[in-house]
C-alpha cells in the first residue's frame, strides 16, 4: 500500500511521518505538495503536525482551503484512509471531516509530555492491533488539543463508538487529572461515522522506536497496514 | 565638522579611481536631529559613535560620511557588531581541533561528526530585547540564532537556551521569566526545531537585565557546507524571505548601551518574529543550497542589509552594488538610512549563481516566499547602495566589517573580591566541625548510630521509617528539601513541557532526564550530546575559576551523558566594558575559559559577546554561558541521570570533599543566608580531565547504569535527583559516607590532611569534578581499575533502593526523606498551581 503525507506550508512532522512510514514500516510513501488535487495511487493519506500557514487566525482554519483539501474531501468519501495528527487533526476539524473543535489547553500554555491512553475503538483500521481498553503511551505537543462538542454532538459521538483515545492514566483510569488539556471526556481522538478518516492529537510517529521512548506509535501504523493488506486480502 | 559646507562630497575611493561621476548624494552630512533644534550634539554622537571613530571614518573615506554612511558604520561598529572592546581578548581561545572544519570568524562552527556528516553550532545573547519585551525579545532570539545555523546550509536539529532572571517571587522577573519561556515556545515550537536542553538561574543579580542566551545545533553534510561568502564577481545578490520594515532599526546600536530608566522607550528597536516565514524561509534556503544554485549565504541579523552585504563581500574580498528601489519594503515612505538599517526578521542574503537567477525565483515562489534580485557582486570591495541611479551610501566593505578601531582597555581589579573572599561560609553559617557536630545530634537523640554501608558486601540493614512530621526530619533533609525547593535548583518541567523538545524525531534523552540532551543522528548510529552550562555566581567571585569551571562543568555534562566533549562555543556576558572592572572580569573569565578549553579538548568553534548588561548601574554577574558539543559513538550507550535498578551500587568518581572552602558562593549558602559570597569553590583541571576520562571510559564499555555530575546543591542534591528522576522501583538510595579522617584512602590532598570538615561540605559543597555513577555490584572492581589506570578517585558510597534517600556519615543519620516528599519540593516550585499564583503569595514568599 501506499501513504501520502500532505505537506501545507508550516507543516513540521511531515518528515518525522514519512521516517516512520519509510524507514520503521519500510512502507511506500510519498510527500504531497498543498496544491496537488489528484490523490490517485494513494492508499492513506496522512495531515501531519505542525502549524499550518502558522496557525495564523486559528489553528488549521487556513489550511483547510487549501486546494489539497478538496481532493482529500473526495479521497474520504471513496472509503479512502485519512489520518490526521495534531495539526491534521485540527484541519480536519476546520474542514468538517469530524465534528467538534479544538480551544486552547486548560492551562493557556502549549504541552510537550508522554501521555498514557486508553483505546476506546479497535474496530477500525487505525487500531486494530491494540486490545480494547488497552493502556499505551504516546507524546503530545500542542496548545489547541482541547477538544470541545456541544453535548447532543458528544453523546452521538460516544454513542456511535467514536472516540479512540482518551487520556488516561497508567492503569486506564479517565479523571480530570489525567486529563493534559481540558478536553471534553478526555477525549484524545475522534473517527467518522465511515471508520476511515481519524484525528488524534497524540503523535504517533514520535513513538516508533526503543531508542525515542516507545513503539506505540509503530503499532498504530502497523494496524493500517494490517488492516489494508486483509482488506485487499478480502476483495481479490 | 557640523557645518554643513561640501554639499558635493565625493568617495575618497571612487575618485583615485577616475570614477568621477559616482558622486554620492548628500542627505545633510553632519546635521543631527539635535542640533537642528539648536542644541550642539554631533550626529556621530547621537548614533553612538566617538569622536575618535568618527575621525577614522572620514579618513577612510576621504570625505564625511553622509547620514546613511554614518548610520551604517556605527551599526557596524558597535560593540554588539564589532567587538570592539572584546577582539583582543578572544585571540586566546584555541580554536584548532581534529574535528573542527570551521572555526570562528562564519555564521557558525563546524565540527565533524564522520565522514559525512558534520555538526554546525553557534549561540547568541538577546538580552536587552528580552529586558524590555521579553515574547518577541526570545522569540527573536531564537529567529536569529537559527538563521546563522541555516546560512551554513545545515538543517537546524536542536535549540538550547540559558536564562537568566531575578528572584520568581519579583513579579517583574516573574512576567519576563514567564515572557521569556513564551516567546521560545512559540518561535522554536512553530518552525519545528525541538528545543532539547538549557538552563534556568535565578539571582537579584539580573533582576533588572535578564539574559537569554540561544543557542543552535544544526547538521550539515561536509560537501554541502555553505560559506558566507559574495566570492564569484557577478553574482545576483537576493534578499530572501520578510520584506523591510522600520522594525528594530539601531537594535545593534541598543544592544551596545546600558538600560536605563527610559529603556522601555525602546520597544520599537525590538524587533517582531514571524516563525511562519522562519519555517518557510528554512525550507527555500536548504533547498536552495541542495540544488547547488547558491554561492554564498547569510543571515540578516544586527544591522539588517548592511551588516551582510559588508560581511559576506568582506569575507571574498569583493564588493556588492544594491540598489533599494528593488527592496520589497512593508510601509511606504522608508529612507535609504531606514532600509539599510532595519533589522526585519526572517530574511535571508543570498548570493546566487549566475545563469540560475530564475530557478532561485522558482523555488522560491514555490515556497511561497519574497525573492528579490536587489544588486550584484562586483569587483571593486565596496558597497554600493542606489536608489535608481541616485548612489545613496559608498563604503569600502572591509571597512565596515572589518576596520573598526579596536577599544584598548583599561582593567582595574575590582575591590569587592578582597571583601567578598575574606568571608568565610563556614563562620556564616554557623557550621561546627563535623565530628563535634555527630557528637552532638547524636547526644540530642535526633539521630541514631548505626554501621557504614558503604562496603558493596556489606549487608544493608532496614533503613528506619521517616518520622511524619516535617520538623522532625533529621535536620539536613529540611535543607535538602529548601535546597530543592530554592528556584534556581527546582524541577524545570513547566518551562520545558512548553517546548516541542521531540520534533524531528531524534531526542534520545529528554530534557530534565540526564545531564545534557542527546539526539541521535539517523544512519549513522551515533548520536550528540549537547548542553549549555555556566554559574555567574562563581565568575563574580573569582573570574578566571569561573570561566574555568563554565567550560569544564559543561564538558563533564555531556561526559555524564556518555559523550566524549568535543567543542564549544559560547556567550559572555557582562557589565559595561568601559569600565576598568568589568574588563578585569573578561580578560579573566577568557583565561580561565582559554585554559579549560586547552587542557580538556575542546575548542571554542565561535560565540558571542554581550557588553552593557548593567541598568542604571547595577552590572549583572561576569555570566560566561558554554554551549558543548559531545559525541556519543554508539547512541545505545547513552546515559541519564535517574537511577535504573535497585540494588545497583552508588559510586562517585571524583574527591569526596568536605572541606568548607567547596561552600563558596553555593546554592546552599545563598539558600541559608540569602548570600552570594566567599572564595567559589576552585577546580583543578588534571584532576576534572581524568574524572571525565573516567567517566566516559566505563560508559563506553557499558559499565554503568547512570550518571549526574555534582553541581549546584553539592552531593545530597545530585542524588535526590538520582532518586526522583529513576525508573520506578529504584527511586532512592542508602548512602553512607566515609568521613575525611575515616576514610582509608584519603579523599583530599595529603597537605589538607589536618584541615577540618564538615557535614554541610559533605552535603551541599559545591566542589568541583565529582560525578554519581550507578552500575551493577559486579562491576565495581572493572570500575576501581579504570579509575585507577587514569588516575581519578573513585569510592563506593551506598547502593541504589526502592524509595527514599538515607544518607548516613560515619553510621549516623544525617538526611533521610522519601521521593515523594522531595518531589513535592523539587517539582512544586514550577507547575501550574504555583505559576498561576500572584507572586508574593504561596513558596515563593518563604
């Protein structure tokens, strides 16, 4: 299969995806300029980190009109994967791919830690290879990771089963202490109704390696992979 | 030389040279804005000149400058750009080295790190930005520094940075402090360079100038490493990235005076940071250089179009002709004088090959980024500003760059060293001599007597429970707490968490987890340890000792990391160098530093040099700030600081010192008595090279666990740290110590035998060359030998446990506290609850 990672002027983990896709994975991947509009030969596309067109306004609210944009608009709703990280994930916001937004952290100050997470979802190709409510440990970097819904929104949400990750503690535990910026139920990371277009805050590429402090992150892309291979596995 | 006779002056140069009609404009030479309004200030005066400088500057030329000419030569020649009163001073440092491929005198140092790859580093001073606007002073800061890396054509891999503030309870420091640490973030954090590693101090001494000093790690391969050079006659000249703005005009000039009263008027000379067009002008500039379209590169820092026009055709012996009307420009309505002179962020000098001028357009319009041809190289050195056809400045660029008249300085020893070594810590804090001390706690039943433990076979016994109540702690684990508590001492994770420290995917050690930041270099299976490092208190105290101990207790960082110290650069800075005291303190500092960089191996690839920190006549601290580069061979055999595995065995390689001179100008003593006095401790440098050498020796045969080197806090801190930053399971220790006078080998020198000891040395000294490592029982003999074979001390001191540090001397019980009341000390000082409290209230009031 074949990644794609959108690179918007600002974008900053492009590269560290594309290491970990490359070289960790040893998948296929590709950059993609901001302003290309043909996504054919793609199998995921990933929105990386970073401060698109700096964050300027609000965060990924310039991005979103990017002329890219609209052929991953296509790309999702073709069944195509789309993950976006941090950043991403706050573009996909902007653009309406998922429902809620992003304010400021609680403590007005951007976060650089290792959190732990709880998996909410494993059925879904993101996750497939963690277990249910299994706790794993992946950095965050951000000061717009407070997600916010209004309620009716949330309980559709929760009840569809479309929260990924919460922010937890080392045991799973979900309290406002485990809780690094504010987000409504902990909330960490969000899916489509579709089950193929994911925003997560936590940066998965960050933790791909022993050597950087984990290999969650590895898992997560392994789980797209795996699922990709299976599916195809299905439909030939 | 006011009057404004000879409306027609001709360049002294371009006449000898028969170029006759190059006549260049006059813009009312002479005329200064105070004089028009009848008051007698000469305009060199009023741009910071001296009379002397100004005399020079007309003998160069051969005429009198006009007011942009002037303009650009007192930016050029002000301390900040010239370092004037410095230069001779600087000639000391060695600045050869195997691995260096470039020394001082570019954008930035290069060291190689192997056959390929090289390391590129440099750091800056932006104090006096930071001490008026304190987000955009930082946040430039970081700009600048980072651009110098880039105008080497490296990819910017690392930000580190050393703070300076008053006390946190100042709301004033409080609001620059928090200022400051915004600004880093919101820069560094934008344009995705991780910000691994620094420093954060706090004295009275800089309550009212703040130092942020930044500094850039970036790497490069050896074939493309880029020169700040205009070399190939002919060349386009670019200006890439920002257009020109009036912001921070004369912000070199600014940085060259003391603060005063009025500084604050002097926002504008602060210049604003657009990270976004950092980013974007990073990304143009490498792929520029990794296209082989560019000749020679460099950033516009201080003194803007002016400073690189002049250095980069200084450097090649070249001259460059600009003309303005080509300037993309942010406001209308900008003189040549304002446009030579603004110190816009985020723009870049490029030198272009000829024949590639449209793919330089290209890219850079792909990027999305302002590209502007504005003038070419010539042959005849100087530098030649146009308007059209109008020439509006014509100045030899050797002369800008290059001639300034170097500042001759008086020294003069200042007299507060004489008073400050004649006090004695000891007396000041009340300390009685160890044995008499044990004799006493142990008679008032506050402690118990039980044996050493420090024998690896020896058997550990229970330790006893930690009593409840806070005031029946045995009474150096309250010091030990205060000194954990004490700001400058305190867990930094509010200011770090801040920073993206993991983008780019290379930190292998985090900030906060060991003695310096160590990224690993992809493909190549090594990695860099990197770390800035230097106490103001000791260099005020005794310059030459402090500049000596800044540059070893860097390199014994990155050692304690497993890194092998292989260069430095650095930031000095210091009070106003016209007086005779404040260059008393350089010309010593340098030595001291000169020396260390000599005998350990490391030399000075470049730096900065910051004059003027004093506001209204208060002088900072001598402060010399040591950026080290380390070289790790294998990046698996990293070390941190915290402990790894209970049962481990505790062993300090370097001298177990007890005498009261390690007390000298410590953090214990500022922490006790709220002074900053006293001879600092001193350092031996054979001594400090073969505690290193050992050191490194047994990380790089995989002997030890850990290591934290003995700093600030003396012995007890370092191993408070040791227990709060292990993995759980092994957070605390069980140390016994040997007294001097007990211990079979002696710890001191023979001559110091007979001198007295003390528990509050033992503890809290500051003494110099002392390392904690942790390592498997069974290695402590391969340990002994190495430490033999190079000469160093090395002792067994207890071994590592689940929780809680207990620390016994001659068997009695002198600290014992569990990590979590430590950790309530060390990490409360800085999180959240505490930052968001009015300053005054809560610790900061105690």
């Amino acid at each position: 299969m074949k990644f794609g990672i959108v690179v918007f002027p600002g974008s900053n983990c492009d590269q560290d995806c594309y290491y970990a896709i490359r070289d960790i994975l040893g998948c296929d991947v590709d950059y993609i300029w901001h302003t290309v509009t043909d996504l054919r030969g793609f199998d995921c596309i990933i929105l990386p980190g970073g401060f698109s067109y700096g964050d300027y306004l609000r965060t990924g609210a310039i991005a979103r009109f990017s002329p890219v944009m609209k052929a991953v608009k296509d790309f999702a709703d073709g069944g195509g994967l789309v993950l976006g990280i941090c950043n991403g994930f706050q573009i996909l916001l902007e653009a309406g791919f998922l429902p809620g937004a992003m304010l400021r952290n609680k403590g007005l100050r951007f976060l650089c830690k290792y959190v732990h997470l709880r998996v909410e979802n494993n059925k879904n190709p993101f996750t497939c290879l963690f277990e249910e409510h299994e706790v794993i440990r992946m950095p965050i970097a951000h000061f717009d990771g407070n997600y916010y819904a209004d309620s009716r929104t949330i309980e559709a949400l929760e009840a569809r089963g479309g929260v990924v990750f919460r922010y937890s503690d080392e045991k799973g535990g979900i309290a406002p202490e485990t809780n690094p910026n504010g987000s409504v139920g902990n909330i960490a990371a969000v899916i489509n109704e579709a089950g193929n277009v994911l925003g997560m805050m936590p940066h998965p590429e960050r933790c791909v390696e022993e050597l950087l402090g984990g290999e969650d992150g590895r898992r997560l892309f392994e789980s797209i992979v795996s699922w990709f291979s299976g599916r195809r596995g299905v439909g030939s | 030389m006011n009057t404004s006779r000879d409306r027609d002056v001709r360049n002294g140069r371009a006449q000898k040279r028969g170029q006759v009609q190059d006549r260049v404009r006059d813009q009312g030479q002479g005329r200064g804005r105070g004089q028009e309004q009848g008051q007698s200030r000469p305009s060199w005066w009023e741009l910071g000149l001296t009379e002397a400088e100004y005399r020079e500057i007309v003998e160069i030329l051969g005429r009198e400058p006009n007011w942009t000419e002037l303009g650009m030569f007192s930016v050029m020649w002000s301390e900040h750009c010239s370092y004037k009163h410095s230069r001779p001073y600087l000639k000391l440092f060695p600045t050869q080295g195997s691995r260096i491929l470039i020394g001082p005198g570019e954008n930035a140092g290069v060291i190689r790190l192997d056959e390929r790859w090289a390391v590129v580093m440099k750091c800056e001073s932006h104090n006096h930005p930071v001490a008026v606007e304190p987000y955009q002073g930082a946040a430039t800061g970081v700009g600048g520094i980072v651009r110098d890396i880039l105008a080497m054509g490296a990819r910017p891999v690392a930000i580190l940075d050393s703070l300076r503030f008053g006390p946190p309870d100042d709301p004033r420091s409080r609001f620059l402090f928090q200022g400051v640490v915004s600004g880093i973030a919101g820069y560094g954090n934008c344009i995705g360079v991780p910000t691994v590693g620094g420093e954060v101090y706090f004295d009275e001494a800089y309550a009212s100038n703040p130092l942020c000093n930044v500094m850039c790690v970036g790497l490069v391969e050896i074939d493309r490493i880029a020169r700040a050079r205009a070399s190939e006659v002919g060349s386009p000249v670019f200006l890439v990235g920002a257009s020109t703005g009036r912001d921070g005009i004369h912000g070199a000039t600014f940085a060259s005076q003391e603060l005063g009263e009025d500084s604050e008027a002097s926002r504008p000379n602060v210049q604003v940071g657009d990270p976004f067009m950092e980013k974007l002008a990073i990304e143009t500039c490498l792929e520029l250089v990794e296209r082989g379209y560019v000749i020679g590169i460099q950033d516009m820092g201080a003194a803007g179009i002016t400073s690189s026009c002049a250095e980069t055709a200084a450097r090649a012996g070249t001259g460059i002709e600009i003309d303005l009307d080509k300037v993309p420009l942010r406001e209308s309505g900008m003189t040549p004088y304002e446009i030579m002179l603004s110190e816009s962020q985020e723009r870049m000098l490029v030198i272009g090959k000829s024949g590639r001028e449209n793919e330089i357009a290209e890219v850079c319009r792909r990027w999305g980024i302002g590209c502007a041809l504005i003038g070419r190289v010539t042959d005849d050195g100087m530098l030649t500003v146009k308007r059209g056809e109008i020439i509006e400045a014509r100045v030899p660029a050797k002369a800008l760059a290059e001639q300034v008249p170097v500042v001759l300085s008086r020294e003069s020893r200042p007299s507060y060293i004489d008073e400050e070594w004649s006090r004695d810590p000891v007396s000041l804090l009340g300390a009685k001599p160890g044995p008499s001390l044990l004799a006493e706690l142990a008679s008032a039943g506050k402690t118990r007597s039980g044996k050493a433990r420090c024998e690896p076979e020896g058997e550990p016994g229970e330790p006893e429970k930690e009593p409840e109540e806070e005031k029946d702690l045995p009474r150096f684990s309250r010091d030990l707490l205060k000194c954990l508590s004490s700001p400058t001492i305190a867990d930094k994770a509010w200011v770090y968490s801040q920073y993206d420290h993991m983008v780019q995917n290379n930190t292998a050690v985090l900030p906060g987890a060991g003695d310096a930041a160590v990224l690993r270099v992809k493909g190549t299976g090594k990695a860099i340890a990197l770390t800035m490092d230097g106490n103001g208190r000791y260099a005020y105290l005794d310059p030459e000792m402090g500049g000596a101990i800044a540059v070893a207790e860097a390199a014994r960082n990155v050692v304690s990391t497993g890194a092998e110290p292989v260069a430095i650069t650095n930031c000095l800075n210091f009070p106003n160098p016209e007086k005779g005291e404040t260059m008393w303190q350089f010309s010593r500092v340098v030595r001291g530093m000169a020396l260390a960089c000599e005998i350990l191996g490391t030399p000075v690839t470049g730096g900065n040099v910051s004059f003027y920190n004093e506001t209204l006549g208060k002088p900072v601290y001598p402060t010399p700030v040591v950026g080290m580069l380390g070289i790790i061979h294998d990046v698996k055999q990293r070390l941190s600081s915290g402990f790894v595995r209970e049962g481990d065995i505790v062993a300090l390689i370097g001298p177990l010192d007890g005498r009261g001179a390690s007390l000298g100008g410590s953090e214990y003593l500022k922490v006790k008595t709220g002074l900053v006095t006293g001879k600092p401790p001193q350092i031996d440098l054979d001594v400090e090279k073969r505690v290193q050498r050992t050191c490194l020796r047994a990380a790089q045969s995989g002997l030890l666990h850990s290591a934290h080197d003995c700093s600030e806090g003396g012995l007890a801190v370092t191993l408070a740290e040791c227990c709060m930053l292990g993995r759980p399971g092994s957070r605390g220790a069980e140390i016994s110590l040997r007294s001097p006078k007990s211990a079979p080998e002696r710890p001191v020198k023979e001559e110091d035998a007979d001198e007295p000891w003390f528990v509050e040395s033992l503890l809290f000294g500051e003494a110099q060359s002392r390392i904690v490592v942790t390592l498997h029982p069974d290695d402590m003999p391969a340990l002994s030998e190495i430490g033999r074979t190079e000469g160093a001390p090395v002792t067994a001191i207890g071994r590592v446990t689940a929780d809680g540090l207990w620390v016994n001397i001659d068997g009695f019980t002198v600290i014992m506290v569990s990590t979590a009341k430590m950790e309530e000390a060390w990490r409360g000082r800085f999180d959240d609850k505490a930052m968001s409290r009015k300053p005054g209230q809560g610790p900061y009031s105690d």
